[in-house]
C-alpha cells in the first residue's frame, strides 16, 4: 500500500494548495500580512491558517499513522490549548470530547454489540446461508449483504463483518466459489447498512451532535431511515448487477489448502539417520548454527509420535522425520550435512498434517484492524512462542509469503497460515485480536435465552431513545449495565470489548470541530467553495459536498471527514439559503460511503486478505459505486427534506 500512501499524499496537498489559492488571490505578502490579518470578513487571517495546518497535519498523520491514531488524536487537544490564542479552544472545551454524549454512546455501543455477537445471533442467521443459496454467487451476495446490512444498522458494524467472515470463508470453500465475489460484498453492505438507523455507526451518533449543536436538529433514531433503506437497496442492486462483474475472483479453493498457498515448493520431509551430527541437539540450537538459512521445523515425527508444540525445545534422534518449512535452494545447503535424508516418496499433503488422532489442524487466522499484531513482526509479537503454533505462510492479499516469515511485518487483513493443536485453536478463538477461518462452519456456544435476552435489550435501548424518555448516551449505558447483569457480556469484557481507539479519536476530533467553527475557517472555507461552485444549482453543490466528502473519507476515518466537512457543508447552505439539515445529512452518509480504498474504512481492511484483493480492486468497483450514490442521495434528500 505505499503507492497508495503516495497518492494519498499528492492529493492532500492539492487539496491544501486549493483551500490556499484563495490567499494568492487576495496578493497576501509578509510585507502586507498585517493588513490582510486586519481584514477579518473578507481575508484569510492568521487565525485560518494555523487552524487549517492543524487540519493538514493531522491528516497526513492519519494516514502515514508514525503513532496509532488513537494517541494522534490525543495530540489535538493538547495542540489546540496551546495555540488557543490563535484557535480560540479553552482547556474545558479541549477536554469536551471525552464527555461528549456522542463519545460516551459510541463507546457504550461496543458493548452492546459484544454481547449480540457473544449470544450467537448472528452466527446463527448465517447458518441457514447455504441452504438458501446453494453455488449460486448472485444469491449468496444477496443473502450475505442483506444479514450484514440488516445487523449493522443496530450495532456496530465491525464486530458483524468478524463474524460473517469465517463463515462466508467455508460457504465459498464448500461451495466452490471464488471469496473475492463475496468479501467487498460483504463489507461493503455493512457499511450501507449503517445508514439506515441512529445506531448504525459511530458517525451518524457524531454526526448528530455536531447538528444538534450547529443547527439545534440532532437525528432522530429513524429520521433518515427511509434515505438509508433506499441507498441500502441500491447498493445491493450496484453489487448484484455492475459489481459482480467488476469483482475478481482472485482466490480458487483447492481440496489441499496447501496447494491454494503454493506449499509445494516450500514443505519438505527429512530423515536423520545413523551418524547424522545434528542427532542429540535441540532444534534451537539448530537454529543457531545454520542461522543463515531460512527455514522452520513444523513437525518431527517419530515412530508412532507427532510432535508440534515446543518445537524448540526437542532433542533430535536418529530415525526422525522432520517435516521443513523451507525454500527449495536453502533445503540444498541442509542436504549437504551427513546423514540428512530427503523423503521424495513422502508428499506432503494437508491430510497428512492434519491428524485428527493427533488432535492437530491447519488453520487460516485472519489480522482484524487493530490487533496487537498490526505493524508488528511475529518475533517482536514472540508469536509462536506465546501459542505454541507453526507458521506456514502468510497470505497478503493475491501474495502468498513463504520466506523470512517470523520477520515480516504484518498488517490488518492479512491471513496466517498456521499449524496448531486443538487446544492452541481455542486459545485462538477466544482472542478477539484474531478472526479464524475453519474448515466447518462451527456456532458458538450459546443459548436461546441470550439471544432473547440481547435482542430485548437493543430492543428498549432503540425504543427509550426513539421516544425521548432517555437520552441516547443514557439509554445505552442503560443497555451496557443490562448485558453485564444478565451475564450476556462478562464484567471483565466490558473494557476489552471498547475501542478505545474510536473513542480517543472522537475526543479528539471533537474540540477540532470546535475550532474550525469557533476561528471562522468553516465559514471561510465555505465561502471559497462558493466561489467555484455557485452559479451551480443547489442540488449539483449538495452533489459535489456528498462526492468530496466520500473522497476523503477514503483517505481518512469517516469520523474526521465529518468533524471536519459537516461545519463547512453548513455554512455553504447558510450562505446560499438553502436548507443546512439536508447538507449535514449529504455529509453524513458520504462518510460511510468509504468504498474506493481498504484504508478508509476497518471494515475493507478486515475482507483484504480473505478476498485476496489488492488496491486496485477497491478502487474498480468501489468508485463507480461512490459516484452512483452521489447521484443518488442528493436526488432523494432533495424528495424528502427539500433544498
């Protein structure tokens, strides 16, 4: 993706080269700076520009991320106390962010949407998938988007497409169908799903009190439900029809999965036979002695024995099979000691691996967005160690990686080849830092009585709020302290099931929203959109605000895209007398209308590697997508909310 980070790069610096251009034309000069400051009304003054670099190099840190983003976003406020002379941000209002009511239902709605993923209920929809749909992709497109969608306009699309995507992963595995064909599908639709209610996304809940406090018109839990529903159907329609023939289909199911990852050239068996000097040394310090070559034990077989578990620790003996993960010239360096034998009559098969006496089973785990082992090597992880697994090959999208693996530095959407023991897969399953593709599709434990349980308290959680008797933050907090007492959600889960990344981005991006309004940059930002845009009709500038705003949403989160759009698409309304709530709702599904790139959004990272896309693929179908809803969205919220 470093191309894609250079793109991203020359395009925020056009866009900043345009915000400025207006600055040229005012002739603006260190000698005359202090004149043009005077100016208030019509200048760009010094007060814009700091608040407008902030804005640039806030972005660009989103996107080259040399800090997680969560801990970027805590650099806001502190930045924005510091130059308050400039931004005009007091310590009260830098700190809001972390109590604001839509932080706190955000942060409220992870666990809730933990405890309908602990019940099952969603697992359990998906269950009946292959029965509906048999081979055929098209059904199974519908199928998979409609349950993704459906699920994701009540909770937190995240934990839906962790869920869904194992079992999409042996749905095309069974039914031999490419999962290039459903994965977008699937990510995609969750992200239109979110549309369709309040709680779809954390960005409606900020985008709603961004409104509330601009225009005093926060949403309502179902205001826009019928724009949702109608962009949701139409999204479908794009993917059923257009998008089915623009997706690749870059993996195809093998029976052997360790054909699909080209294992034939890197898994050998090798004998240690009588005199071999490597008999009664460890394999760590084998490792040690021919540390020059690449390669890993998987497996010593000995008599009627396997071994896989503390590889390091064992003692080689004569008669041994061991079974290498090892490129085909290094495997000549080790032939050359004595007594080293190659089984060429011993071809390695995934059965052969997968001994079910033996109780061992090749897995594919797949990285989510924000695991502990995103931007990390399995050796700085102490990965294998910490599992007692053996790593195969690494899948990063199309690429399938066999060398130097323990080294390679991993990132989201990325899928692990593993060899593991059953009682390493569970340890596994358990983590929510890992999303594991298996060979059946397994529901979790659950019971009838959770699923009824968890689906009542999203229930009253949708109906207080829908009919003001609580306010949204009240009435989630509410549905968090049901889950826990209920025993839907464990107390210990409560805070590993937040992400508190989202939450210190949004306390972040919050007062930055402030002082964009509070410096006059929205409203001089604004005024220079005009200056382009305003012999255009109403509804091609409410266009433009929609297409602009899924642009950049591609680039960053879809939180800080409206943070930063929704102050300007306002005073662009003010300004030609149009209606503001009709261009805060443009800007607010723009921004879950990331679908040209598989940074924008987690949910595009977390579908990479078990669709085996790259880059380009997002941008193929997803911008013909991002254009056909900016045509569409402006259409109906001009039918429904008028302009």
């Amino acid at each position: 993706m470093k191309d894609g980070n250079r793109l991203i790069i020359i395009f925020l610096m056009l866009l900043l080269f345009l915000i400025l251009n207006s600055s040229l034309n005012h002739d603006m000069s260190l000698v005359h700076a202090q004149e043009v400051i005077e100016e208030k009304a019509e200048i760009f003054d010094l007060s814009k520009v700091i608040v407008i670099s902030i804005i640039f190099i806030t972005l660009v840190l989103f996107i080259k991320e040399p800090l997680p983003v969560g801990v970027i976003a805590l650099l806001i406020p502190f930045v924005l106390v510091i130059l308050n002379k400039w931004t005009n941000i007091s310590t009260q209002q830098a700190l809001s962010g972390f109590s604001n009511e839509a932080t706190i239902t955000v942060m409220a709605m992870f666990v809730i949407s933990k405890g309908i993923q602990n019940s099952g209920s969603m697992q359990l929809l998906g269950q009946k998938i292959e029965q509906i749909t048999g081979k055929n992709e098209k059904k199974q497109m519908v199928i998979i988007s409609s349950i993704a969608g459906g699920i994701a306009g009540f909770i937190n699309n995240t934990p839906v497409v962790a869920a869904l995507v194992p079992m999409v992963t042996n749905l095309a595995r069974r039914t031999t169908v490419s999962p290039s064909k459903l994965m977008i599908p699937l990510s995609y639709a969750s992200m239109l799903g979110g549309t369709i209610t309040l709680l779809g996304t954390s960005t409606n809940i900020l985008a709603s009190d961004i409104s509330e406090r601009l225009i005093n018109h926060p949403f309502g839990m179902f205001e826009f439900s019928k724009l949702g529903l109608i962009v949701f159907i139409a999204g479908i329609f794009y993917l059923i029809t257009v998008g089915y023939y623009l997706l690749p289909k870059r993996i195809i199911f093998k029976d052997d999965i360790l054909l699909e990852y080209k294992m034939n050239d890197h898994l050998f068996i090798i004998q240690v036979n009588k005199g071999c000097k490597l008999i009664h040394k460890n394999i760590e310090d084998i490792y040690k002695e021919f540390k020059n070559i690449d390669f890993n034990v998987i497996e010593i077989i000995r008599n009627d024995e396997n071994f896989i578990e503390y590889i390091e620790n064992k003692t080689i003996r004569e008669g041994d099979k061991i079974v290498l993960r090892v490129d085909s010239n290094y495997l000549e360096e080790l032939l050359k000691i004595k007594g080293l034998k190659i089984l060429f009559n011993n071809e390695i098969s995934q059965e052969a691996l997968q001994l079910d006496g033996e109780n061992q089973e090749i897995i594919e785990l797949i990285i989510p967005d924000k695991s502990f082992l995103e931007s990390k090597t399995l050796k700085e992880a102490n990965f294998i160690e910490r599992y007692n697994c053996n790593i195969l090959a690494i899948r990063h999208g199309r690429e399938v990686i066999h060398n130097n693996l323990e080294n390679y530095r991993l990132q989201s959407g990325e899928i692990l080849l593993l060899l593991v023991s059953g009682k390493t897969l569970n340890r596994l399953k358990e983590n929510d830092n890992f999303i594991i593709g298996e060979k059946e599709y397994e529901l979790p434990h659950y019971s009838k009585t959770k699923i009824i349980i968890s689906l009542l308290i999203i229930m009253g959680v949708v109906l207080t709020a829908t009919f003001n008797i609580l306010s949204i933050a009240i009435a989630t907090l509410g549905g968090v302290v049901a889950m826990v007492i209920t025993d839907v959600v464990k107390p210990e889960e409560v805070f590993n099931s937040i992400n508190w990344e989202v939450y210190f981005l949004l306390a972040g991006l919050i007062p930055l929203g402030l002082a964009v309004e509070q410096s006059g940059t929205a409203q001089y930002l604004a005024k220079e959109i005009l200056s382009l845009t305003g012999a255009l009709p109403p509804i091609v500038t409410l266009g433009i605000f929609y297409y602009f705003t899924s642009l950049i949403t591609d680039l960053i989160s879809n939180n800080a895209s409206v943070v930063l759009m929704i102050p300007i698409a306002v005073g662009v309304a003010n300004q030609i007398g149009a209606n503001p709530f009709s261009f805060i709702l443009a800007v607010t599904f723009a921004a879950s209308a990331s679908f040209a790139s598989p940074i924008g959004y987690q949910t595009n990272l977390m579908v990479y590697g078990p669709g085996g896309y790259n880059f380009k693929d997002y941008i193929i179908v997803g911008a013909p997508l991002e254009l056909f809803l900016a045509v569409i969205v402006p259409i109906f919220i001009k039918i429904f909310w008028g302009i």
